[in-house]
C-alpha cells in the first residue's frame, strides 16, 4: 500500500470518529436541557408556592429515587415536565378550564398509583382490577361532565373539549395488546380543537398557546412512554405481591406529602373508596325485588286469580254478553316490560362516550333525541324495544344491534347504516348515507329520501325486508318494494348460476 492509499484511510477513520463523537455530544445536550427544563419547573413552582404538594409528591419521589421502578420515574417525569405546566396556565386562565384541570391533576395523579403498584404486583383479576382503575375512571367520568355543562361557554369551551376528549388516553391501562394507536387517537381527537384554540389566539394570547403546548406534549409524549414501558398493555409484575393489598397499603403513604405544606389536612385514606362503593347500588329501589320476582320462572304467576265457570262469556247470559272483565276489589298495576326467566335485562342508559353516543335497553320510549352530534361521532342502538329513536345532524355511521318493534330516524350519516340481529325496525333517512348492511333481520323497513337514491344497500339472511321509495309526484304514495328472499340456483357446467324467483300468477 502507498503512503497516499494509508493517509486516505486514516482520513476516512477520523472523519467517522468525528461524526461519532459528535452525535453523542448532541445526544448528552439534549439530555441535559430536558433535566434543565424539568429543574426550572420545580423551582417556578417551589418560588410560587403552589399548594399542589399532594400531586407533586410523585415528582418529588422520581428527583429522590425512592426505590420506584423505572415506569413510574418515567411517568413522574411527564407530570412534572407537562402537567405541572398545564396546571399552572389553567390557573391563569382561571374560570371551569381551572376547576376542570385540577380533576385532570387528580386522574393523572390516580393512574400514577395504579402504574406504582402494577411494577410491584402481580396482574389481579378483572374485579379487583375495576376496583383499581374505578378512582380515575370516575375523574374522567367528571371531566367530561365539565365539558358538558359549559357548552354554552364560547370562550373556553375549546378548552373544555380539548381536555375531554384527550383525557380518554387514560384509558390505556385496560388496552391489549395495542394501546399506543389509542392514545394516538385520543391525542388526535383533542388536537381537532386545540387547533382550534391556536388558530384563534396565535399572535393574540400567547397564555392559550402555551396551555395548548402542555397539554399536547403530554398526549405526545404518553405515547412513547407507553411503547417503552407498556408495549402490550400495562406492565404487571410476574413476582410481585397482591395487588389489592399493595394498593391499600400505598394509599396511607401516598396522603402523606400534603401535611408539607400549608395545604390543609390530610385527606383519609383512600382504601375505603376502592372497595367501598359497592353497597351504594343495593339501595336501588325495587329493581332487585322485579328481577327476585321475574327470576321464579313459572311462579311467577302463583298470585293470578283463576278464571271460574261463570266468569267465561259462552256461560253468561246472552243479554249480558260483553268483553269487559270485571274489576277486582285490587288496584291495577301498570305491565312491566316483559321479559323471559333467567333473561338478562341490563341498565338504560343514553350517553356518549368518547366519540360514540350508546343507547341501551330502552323499552317504550318514543322521545329519544339525539341533536347534539359531531361528525366524528358513531351511533350505537343495542337491545331497545318498542322505542323511536331521533339523530339529528351528520354522524360518522350507525349501528342497530338486537332491537324489536323499533324505530330510527336520522339525518345524514358519513360511512354506514348496519341494522344487524334485529326484527320490526323501521329506519328512516332524511338526507342520505352511503351504504346500509342489513344481516340476520325480520321485518326490516328501510324509508330512502330522493338525495338517498344513490345508497348501496347489501343484505344477508333477512325476510320481510322492504324498501320504500319516495313519490315521483307530490300527490302519489310512497313506492314500497320487497327485496328478494328465494332463490334459484342450478349448475351449468363446472359453475353455478343463481337468479331471483319469480312467481306469476
């Protein structure tokens, strides 16, 4: 080799242990501005006195080691570097973004005590799991409670809907075996009106910039946490100990901080609130006694009078021949919904939840009303009977699932109508959708409208499915057509030919 070959290579050899060393100085700078960021912080805070000791301490616990796994110095590391911020800007903002933000601080503070006892415990079982995750379920539950109660605030009610739709990230705790695409949309639900904050003070308040800074960072940078730590759900501790007693045991510890600082008295342990809140449901008035009443199957009916020979009509005078029963010397009692022994019969209930509004187990009621719609919202109708069901605006699609004797009624909706496991429904459309899919049904009306026309309809294992059309002229009736149910298929070579009956007559 030549003294020029051996000068190139030892020139090629130094530029890459410049490059190198340079990329790991960069690596060391950037890690030394975040602790920078996180150490001015705690100093802000600290110079301020903010009284937020008891949700601090978690910070605290990460700067002092405290023997905590590396999960939960991570987590303490995202309140302290967004959430701390984000309290501090709401305050400033002041008003229900405040109010609201202190509930956000207390659900954050909630799931970093359920990440705190997963690294010591074992994976429990669903019960004492729902225990576990109830405290800042139920914080969510009042967020977005928040939210609903200020809809007629214009100024902040962007705000508002930020944090309720991106608070849903906390719900990952529950997700297997993927739960970083659910924080993403989460994330991406609350950025749909942080934007819209952005795009109404950037360059007026820089205040609402910055809340929105926090707040997406910390939906941001959840998701990477949860990949490094929770790849699959979150992380349980294979040798650990008892989960529901670790939690007990931890909460005492946990309450603790606040006596610090001059924020007041403890508050009391928080044990009872994890396994004491079951009772509370047993003092539903009558709702045991209907289900103790419909669950004797036959005897149900041990307390009906039996009809004697005079009372049948073929027996009584002719003169005096009438349908009406006499009354008996007991009043009346209204008829309950009907339903078969060992049926199960679950809650009503007509909310949304995230993004999809759920209707369930609604018997009789012709006044359901759904108006305050998003595009992005779904419609979900599950086991109702005898009921009308109104969706006003453009939802993104619906889903009639297991109804009876059921009506809907809507508007316009972005993907789909599916009607599935469902018989004597009507389904009205005003404006139009895409597509409906009707699958294992009976007696299915489907009423299109002109600018519906265009819809594709696909059906599977149904009978009695009509489809009406709308008059040509203002003065005729409605067309209503059935859809073919029979079918006749005969082989023709190697392949088979199906075509619709038709019978004449």
């Amino acid at each position: 080799m030549c003294i020029r070959d051996r000068v190139s290579t030892q020139s090629t050899g130094l530029s890459a242990f410049a490059m190198s060393l340079e990329k790991a100085v960069t690596d060391l700078v950037t890690r030394l501005e975040t602790v920078t960021k996180r150490l001015e912080t705690v100093e802000k805070q600290l110079a301020s006195g903010v009284p937020a000791a008891s949700h601090a301490a978690p910070a605290a616990a990460a700067a002092g080691g405290d023997g905590d796994a590396p999960s939960v110095q991570d987590f303490d590391g995202l309140i302290s570097q967004f959430i701390q911020p984000y309290l501090e800007h709401s305050k400033k903002i002041g008003d229900v973004v405040q109010t609201q933000a202190e509930l956000v601080l207390k659900a954050i503070d909630e799931q970093r005590k359920l990440v705190s006892v997963a690294s010591k415990a074992k994976k429990p079982d669903d019960s004492t799991l729902q225990s576990l995750i109830k405290p800042c379920s139920d914080l969510m539950g009042k967020i977005v409670e928040i939210r609903e109660k200020n809809r007629a605030h214009k100024t902040l009610f962007n705000n508002l809907s930020a944090i309720s739709e991106g608070i849903s990230a906390l719900g990952w705790v529950v997700v297997t075996p993927a739960p970083v695409p659910f924080v993403n949309e989460a994330r991406g639900s609350s950025e749909f009106y942080s934007n819209r904050i952005l795009k109404d003070f950037k360059g007026k308040d820089q205040l609402q910039c910055d809340w929105v800074s926090s707040w997406n960072g910390f939906l941001k940078e959840l998701a990477p946490y949860i990949k490094k730590h929770h790849t699959t759900g979150l992380a349980w501790n294979p040798r650990g100990g008892d989960a529901k007693e670790l939690s007990a045991s931890s909460a005492p510890a946990a309450a603790a901080a606040p006596p610090r600082g001059p924020a007041g008295p403890p508050p009391p342990p928080p044990a009872t609130s994890l396994v004491g809140d079951a009772p509370a449901d047993s003092k539903k008035p009558n709702t045991g006694a209907l289900f103790a009443e419909l669950n004797k199957g036959d005897a149900v009916t041990s307390g009906l009078k039996k009809v004697t020979a005079d009372m049948k009509t073929k027996n009584r005078d002719p003169n005096d021949k009438s349908s009406v029963v006499p009354a008996s010397t007991q009043p009346k009692s209204t008829p309950k919904a009907a339903a078969k022994p060992g049926q199960k019969v679950g809650t009503p209930r007509i909310e949304l939840v995230g993004n999809k509004w759920v209707v369930e187990w609604q018997v009789n009621n012709k006044e359901i009303i759904i108006s305050d719609t998003e595009p992005r919202h779904t419609v979900y109708i599950y086991k109702c009977e005898g009921s009308v069901v109104q969706i006003k605006g453009k939802v993104n699609a619906i889903t009639i699932d297991g109804c009876k004797k059921t009506g809907v009624a809507f508007d316009q909706a972005i993907a789909t109508c599916e009607v599935v496991n469902s018989a004597s429904v009507d389904v009205q459309c005003t404006v139009s959708v895409p597509s409906y899919a009707i699958d294992k049904c009976s007696g299915v009306q489907l009423y299109l409208s002109e600018q519906g026309l265009h819809s594709e309809i696909v059906s599977s294992k149904i009978d009695s499915f009509n489809i009406v059309l709308p008059p040509l002229n203002p003065q005729d009736d409605p067309l209503e057509l059935a859809v073919p149910e029979q079918y006749k298929t005969v082989v023709r070579g190697r392949t088979l030919h199906t075509e619709i009956v038709q019978h004449s007559g």
